[in-house]
C-alpha cells in the first residue's frame, strides 16, 4: 500500500520554534509556551501542506559513545539549553501524545539516527517519507522515497528536498554528503573536517573523485596547499565523515503499518490544549478529525448601551480621568437613502456610548486629541479624523495626532505572536480573553461589542505592565525578566496621594497654578496625574518644567497663531525628549532653548537660500535640513549645493542634494570658501553680495542651466 509518513526532528523544530517566537507565552501554572506553540503552528502547517498518512517524532537522547570517541569536542561548543525552552520538552511531548503522534527517544541516540531509522524501514516497506527538520546533515538521507522538508524563515515558510534540490544546493548528490561534511567540517556540531576546504571545493573534489577515498587515492593531482592540507588532515577528514553519518539501524519499537494521522480523540486534544491556551490551534487540530472545539464565551461586558447626551457624559468623563476608550466603526452591510454613516461605539467605564456618522467623527476627534484609545488597527482609526489624502479635511491638528496615546491591538497581537496568520478581535479575543465574542444581531451591536474587547484586550496589557512595574519596583523582578514599560510611561498616582504630597510643596503648587494660566483651564485628573509625574518620575525642577510648557505653547502660537495650546500628552513626550537629554535644570533648559533659537535662526536662512519661504516645510525637507544643519553646514554652504542640484536635475531634488552635502562632508569641505577650492564642480554662488557680477556656474553648466530654465519658461 502507498503511504507517507512524517518523522519530525523535535529537537530542531523545537529550538527553531523557541527563537522565532516571543517569549511572552504562558500556562496557567507560569510555563513558557512559546516553543510549543511555534511547534504545533509548524506541524499544523505541514500537514496542511503534505497530508501524511502517519506522523512520528523524535528526541534527542545523548550522543552516541563513538561519535564522541571519533571526536572528543563534538557538539562540545554548544551553550547548555536555556532553561525556557527545556521545560516545554515534556510539555511538548504530552501534545503529541494527546494527537496521538508517537514520540521516539531512545538513550544514547539523537534524533537524526532515529530520523535515518525510520525513513530506512519504510523505504523497505515501499512508503514514502518526509524529514521534518532544519538541519542540514539530514540531507544525507535523501532518496527518491524520502524527501527533506525544512524551514526556510521563521516556523511556517518551509521548503522540500528530494535529490535533485540537494545537487542544486550544494552540488552533491546525497549518499556523497557525509564525505562532503568530512571535508568541509559542520561548525554547528563541532566537526572539523579539512581546514580551508569550503562548500565548492568539497564539491569540487567529490565530483572528480566521487568520495574521500577516491580523493585519496588521487591526491597526487593535487596541488599547492590544497594538497598540503588535504594529506595533512586524512585522519580528521575520515572521523569527521563517520562523525555526520547517521545512522539507520538504531533498535526501538514502531510499528509503522499501523500507524496514522489523524486518529487521535477530541476530547484529550481539548484537554491537552486548553490546558496551555492554545485556543486557536485547537481549533485547526479538531478541524482535522470534524470536530469543532466546545464553544466558550469571552468575559465581555458591553453593556449598556449609550445614546446622546449620556453617550457624550460617558466619553467626556473617560477622557478626564485618563480612560482608555476603546474604540470600533462599523460600517453598514446594506447602503440604504437613509444611512448616516458608519456606526461607532466607544467602550468606557460607564459603558459603551454609541454614535453615528459626523457625531461619530466628532467625538473620535476629541477622543484621539485629549485622551486614550485602544483598536484594532490604529492608522485605520487615525486616517478617519487626519486623511491621508491631503486634500480633504482634517478634524485634528498635526500637534494633536503626534501626541495621541494608542494602543493598537492588532499590533499588540502580532508581537505577542507572529505567527498566527490573522489577527482580528475575534481572534485575539479567543486566545486573551478565554473565548468567542457575544452574538449580536445588529450593526450596532456589533460595534459596541468590537469596541469593549479592543477596551478588555488593552487593559489586559496595561495589567501586565503594571504587575511588571510593581515587582520590579519590589526588587522580585529584573528588567532582564520580562520586557518592562517603556520611558515613557509615567506612574499612576491617586489624585488624593498627589494632592496630599503636594500639599507642603510650594514650588509644585505655584507649577500647577502657572501651567492652568498658560492652558487656559483647570487640569483634568489626567492631566494633573501627568504633571505630577513629570514632576515627582524625571526629577525635572519646577522653573525647569513651566520653561518646557511655555516652549511647547510657542510652537504651537508660531505654527498656528494664537489660541493653539498644546495637550499634557504633547508636554509629557517633550519632558520625556528633556529628559532623556538630561535637561532637568533651568540653566540648561535655557542654554538648550538658546540652541534652539540658534538653530531656528539658521533654519531660517535655510530656507531663504533654498527658495522655501511662504509656507511650512514637510517632514522631510525639515529631515534633510536639521541632517545638513548637525553635520556642520550653514546657508552659504547649502546654496551651492542647490546650484549644483538644479543644474543636475532642474529642479530641487533632495535625494540628490544629500549626496553632494556627504561627499564634501567626505572630504572635509564645511565652508563655501573651503567648496570652492576642494570641489571644482561647485557652484560660485556663495561668493560676496559685495560682488556685482551675476552668478555663474561655468560654460556647461550654466548654458545647461538655461536651457532648463527656458523650458520651464515655455
């Protein structure tokens, strides 16, 4: 009878798995997952991939006593197993046995002996293997029944070696590849080989003279130091060769007629898996028997419901006590003449406050301007109030959009784990929340739910940063331990605590006072935590912090004229930007602000030079400015260089710009003085005003300059 069977190498697939997936996965008892996690999603990938007739796994069990006589440092290099990935053995062990997938081990062996086993039985029974592994040496056991399947990038891009992909590769067949491992040597495993002697050359060699006792046999044709050390190292090329040889007769009990996949009972996967919430494999695993796993609600509220001027309270109070709302549009599934738009919901304490169509907008504006919100795709959320086509209506200002606090599920998700292949709510819900969204049977019951679990999943993730922060703070946590907040993340204080601590603190009060005239109202709880913060975290004096608030306000007034105040999320990105530049005194916040100024001023002429006046500069053009600024150039310097670039490209190219700054900035060239006698391509343009002469830019160069100039004018 025709059959495949799948012989995975455990080891390989479970370190491979252990690297690609964040360590942020755990059991219920505190047992990493994450290996076992990308195992299964490899196993769950192949057979989707392959459909074998019978699975089997094996374990590495020691080394084998010749191997380790043939070479004494075999393996030896290696780092001993971290501690994360050796408890998810067992682990993985009791899933693959709940999907009754039989695991081999055997004492003394690895799994590549066991690997060459098996796929030598079934060659004899006539079956058709596939190797599940990443490493190389398995190469050797290829053949016309026995095909290699390895992973490429990651857990699921996987690729098959039959005997021909093996020749392409390396260019040797695969009987010829412990030869080839013989006389190049394996660094992963310690194998020396022949020093010098690389992948062509072992290839070269073999294919002249077939193995190493051909080589030898022939070494009289060999020449230079490619003979020297092939006759110097004889011994070690042949331990090497018996060292990467697996082998295929290793004595345990399988019986591989009976075996099969899938055949395992559902209600032990169910268990197995729930076990260490592995929600969404469960469903495929049970997919593959027709089986569907037993349906579980997530702990979801959503309720009530909100409309108008309690929805509008809900939002509003959220807001001012430093809520994140979380936030969900759905769009209507049958266009109607009477459809107002998308329906939306925002998730708060108070329950979810449901709008629709501009109302919608409205409040998502004032939700992405002055407080916090959770969704599933943030830039989706974002463009909705701030198009990315420039020539529609924004419903924030640049300022407000730079200095939103978000939180991005989908995101969230994708670092958490990379390899699921979606990442919706449902999904995330399912495998963070412990089970399915509600039913609902309306559209806007359906936002209104969207938007209490994109609310549940961030909080989940605040909760574990605050866990994190809390025993860290205890001295019970390293910030080797667990990936801890970022600078950026200020304490939550109480508003009684911050009131209290305040209360003897004349230098903070006399901050609050002057920071509510120079924003023209009372701080919110939010925002008053986040004062506070700054404050009581950075270490920043109070003159330091109301210097800081003042500057923020100025940009704003210069940008956009007066009545533009900045939010305490843009002050506290700026205290972070101070801080993290150890700016925490008045004295160097003022020499900073001086800098500032100078830097302004020189921007300034910039712009006059470059013909940039009478409008804002993008992103980029400031990038490239500030760039040119910092490496020490000024507007004498730059103008040149504009010369040069619109006669190169008749018109003000910044990409090619950039180029001629770093090649003077190359050769050392900084002042127009220094340009003009260092680069003989450059322009005059920064000689004296005093001179009356026109511009030139030599004989070429400016008729090419005219010419340009006359198209442009016809």
């Amino acid at each position: 009878m025709s059959k495949t069977v799948a012989v995975i190498d455990g080891n390989s697939l479970m370190h491979r798995a252990y690297h690609a997936v964040p360590p942020t996965m755990n059991a219920p008892d505190g047992t990493p997952t994450n290996a076992c996690f990308g195992f299964v999603a490899m196993l769950l990938k192949f057979v989707e991939m392959a459909h074998p007739d019978a699975i089997v796994c094996a374990f590495d069990a020691g080394r084998p006593k010749w191997r380790m006589e043939a070479i004494e440092q075999y393996k030896a290099q290696r780092p001993p197993m971290d501690d994360a990935l050796k408890v998810q053995f067992p682990l993985m062990e009791g899933l693959l046995e709940a999907m009754s997938i039989p695991v081999v081990r055997v004492a003394g062996w690895e799994g590549d002996d066991i690997l060459g086993t098996v796929s030598a039985r079934d060659e004899a029974l006539g079956y058709r293997t596939l190797l599940v592994s990443g490493d190389k040496d398995v190469y050797q056991l290829v053949s016309e029944l026995t095909h290699v399947v390895t992973t490429k990038k990651g857990i699921t891009d996987v690729a098959i070696y039959g005997p021909d992909e093996v020749f392409e590769r390396y260019g040797v067949t695969p009987a010829q590849f412990p030869d080839f491992l013989g006389l190049k040597g394996d660094a992963s495993d310690n194998i020396p080989g022949v020093p010098g002697v690389g992948d062509k050359t072992a290839a070269k060699l073999l294919s002249a003279y077939g193995n190493l006792e051909g080589i030898y046999e022939h070494t009289g044709e060999l020449k230079g130091k490619q003979k020297e050390k092939i006759e110097t190292n004889r011994d070690q090329a042949f331990a090497s060769r018996k060292v990467a040889t697996i082998s295929r007769d290793v004595d345990f009990e399988l019986d591989l007629e009976d075996a099969a996949f899938p055949s395992f009972d559902a209600a032990r996967v169910t268990a197995a898996f729930k076990n260490v919430r592995f929600n969404a494999h469960l469903t495929h695993v049970l997919n593959l028997v027709g089986e569907k796993a037993p349906a579980e609600r997530a702990a979801l509220s959503w309720e009530p419901v909100l409309h108008g001027a309690d929805a509008h309270a809900a939002v509003k109070g959220a807001i001012a006590e430093g809520e994140r709302v979380g936030i969900a549009f759905v769009e209507p599934e049958q266009a109607s003449l009477f459809d107002t738009g998308a329906f939306a919901a925002f998730s708060t304490s108070k329950g979810v406050a449901s709008f629709e169509g501009d109302e919608a907008l409205s409040v998502l504006a004032q939700v992405v301007a002055q407080g916090r919100f959770a969704a599933l795709d943030a830039k989706e959320m974002l463009h909705r109030v701030y198009p990315a086509d420039t020539t529609q209506e924004a419903r924030i200002t640049d300022e407000e959009l730079f200095a939103a606090e978000i939180f991005d599920v989908g995101l969230a998700g994708y670092v958490m784990n990379s390899s699921v292949s979606d990442y919706t709510l449902e999904s995330l819900a399912d495998e963070y929340l412990g089970g399915a969204l509600p039913e609902v049977k309306t559209d806007e019951e359906r936002a209104c739910v969207l938007a209490a679990a994109a609310r549940a999943l961030s909080r989940t993730g605040e909760q574990i940063t605050a866990a994190a922060c809390r025993l860290s703070g205890a001295g019970l946590l390293t910030a080797g331990d667990v990936p801890l907040p970022g600078p950026d993340e200020l304490p939550v204080y109480r508003t009684e605590d911050i009131l209290r601590r305040s209360a003897d603190d004349g230098a903070f009060r006399a901050l609050l006072g002057e920071c509510q005239r120079v924003l023209g109202h009372t701080l919110s709880s939010a925002d008053l935590n986040t004062l506070f913060g700054i404050y009581d975290r950075l270490g920043m004096t109070a003159e330091t912090i109301l210097l800081l608030i003042h500057h923020c306000a100025d940009k704003l007034r210069r940008r956009y004229g007066e009545g533009r105040l900045p939010t305490m999320r843009a002050i506290e990105k700026e205290a972070f930007y101070w801080a993290n530049r150890e700016i925490l005194t008045a004295p160097q916040a003022e020499e900073y602000l001086a800098a500032l100024a100078r830097r302004d001023e020189e921007m300034e002429k910039v712009r006059h030079a470059l013909s940039l006046t009478g409008r804002d500069l993008t992103p980029t053009e400031r990038k490239y400015i500030e760039s040119w600024l910092s490496m020490g150039y000024g507007a004498e310097a730059l103008a040149i260089a504009y010369d040069r670039t619109v006669v190169g490209t008749g018109k003000l190219a910044w990409a090619y710009m950039d180029k001629i700054v770093k090649s003077w900035y190359e050769k050392k060239l900084f002042t127009a003085e220094q340009i003009e006698k260092g680069d003989s391509r450059a322009s005059s343009r920064a000689k004296p005003a005093a001179e009356s002469a026109p511009r030139r830019t030599g004989g070429d160069d400016l008729a090419r300059l005219e010419g340009i100039l006359k198209n442009i004018g016809g």
